[in-house]
C-alpha cells in the first residue's frame, strides 16, 4: 500500500468525541515505551506524527490520524508502566475500555509487544480484556533491531507456547522495527487486506 497522504485529526480522552467514521480503524496499544507511535510514524513514513520519547508515558490521550482519506490509525497510550498512579491508571483503564467499546468502526487493534522479553502479566492481561470484548486484535514484536534475528525467533516461539495454555487458537503475529522498518510492508498489506474484508462485509 503507499501513503499517499497522513493527517492527525483529533487528540482526545473520550471515545464519544473521537472522529464520527464509518471508516475502518486500527489501534495501536501496549506497554509504554514498547514503540507504538514510533512504529505509527515507520508506517506513515512521516518522522514526527505521532509524538515519540524515550521516557514512558509520552502518548497519553487517543489519537486519530487519517491514511489517504480511506482509514484510521489511532495512537494510543501505554500500560504498565510502573511510575503511574493508582488514579492514573484507572482513569487509562476507563479510558481504553470506553474506546474499545464505543468503536463499531475498529477492525483491528495491534498489541505491541518488546521482542526482547518474556511475557508480562499486563499484556497478557489485556489480551484476555480484548478477547472477552470479542475485539479482533494481532500482536506485533518491536524493536527487532536490538538483537539477533535467532534470538528474536526463539523468544516469539517461548511467548506462543506461553499463549498456548490459555488461548485455544493463537493470535496472528508480525515482527517490526522502526529503525529499519522491518515489518512496514507486511503491517500495511495486511491492514489492506482487512480494509477490504471490512468493506465487504458491510455491503453484505
Ligand atoms: P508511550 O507513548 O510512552 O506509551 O510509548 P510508545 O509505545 O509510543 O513508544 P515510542 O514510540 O515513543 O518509543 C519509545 C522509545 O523507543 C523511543 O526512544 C524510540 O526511539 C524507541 N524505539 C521505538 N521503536 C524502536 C525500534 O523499532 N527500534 C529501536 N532501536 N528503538 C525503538
Ligand atoms: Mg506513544
């Protein structure tokens, strides 16, 4: 796919004031710093779109950008991050929950994961919210930059077998870098992909 054109629309904390669309939209979510808006920006080909630091916490409100007129990506803030308050993280909580509930038009939400570690108890925890909601989502690796591909390889297949005892068919998974944009192509064909899927359906 080529982007031809990226443009932020809103930045808010309430999903009832996010952009009223029929157009599809996919959310980016996982821990802070994970690489979320840095990967929104290696997708859009535009360096500063989405905001990026090297502390946590950067993203804190939900952000819609619009792809060449036809779809939504929405930046999202991060979890697990340890610095955070107690009411911080249940107003994050009420926040993504409101979202992921109020977005008939979400065909996809990409839960980020750091490729470098095991599994953490707050995306594992998420995934399972995602999935009692019934909301489709796909994990992606981050940062594969930072170590050797084997090592990378060797760490998704502990973390699928980890999934494995809880969930009884795995999520689709993609592996990226906004540093070499490894993943670029094949994180835009497949939300290609579900653009047509979603515009089928709904002139079914
Ligand atoms: P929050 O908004 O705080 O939730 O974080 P985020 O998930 O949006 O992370 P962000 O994109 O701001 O990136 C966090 C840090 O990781 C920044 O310093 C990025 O430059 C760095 N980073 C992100 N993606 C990659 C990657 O693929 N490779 C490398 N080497 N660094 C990355
Ligand atoms: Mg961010």
């Amino acid at each position: 796919m080529v982007i031809k054109e990226a443009k932020f629309i809103t930045s808010n904390t309430r999903a009832d004031l996010c952009p009223q669309t029929d157009l599809p939209e996919y959310a980016f979510i996982g821990r802070s710093n994970v690489g979320k808006s840095s990967l929104i920006n290696t997708l859009t080909n535009r360096l500063k779109l989405a905001k990026t630091s090297s502390f946590p916490g950067k993203t804190q409100l939900i952000n819609h950008f619009l792809i060449n007129n036809e779809w939504f990506l929405v930046d999202l803030p991060g979890y697990g991050w340890a610095k955070v308050s107690k009411e911080s993280r249940e107003s994050w909580r009420k926040m993504i929950n409101h979202y992921l509930k109020n977005r008939p038009n979400l065909a996809c939400v990409f839960v980020l994961i750091d490729s470098r570690l095991p599994p953490q108890k707050p995306d594992l925890e998420f995934m399972e919210l995602l999935g009692n909601m019934g909301v489709p989502f796909v994990l992606i690796f981050t940062k594969i930059d930072k170590q050797s591909g084997t090592k990378t390889d060797a760490n998704i297949a502990a973390y699928m077998k980890t999934l494995q005892e809880t969930w009884e068919e795995l999520p689709m998974y993609m592996k990226s870098s906004s540093s070499t944009k490894a993943g670029r192509e094949e994180i835009l064909q497949f939300i290609s992909e579900v653009n047509q899927r979603y515009h089928e359906a709904r002139q079914a």
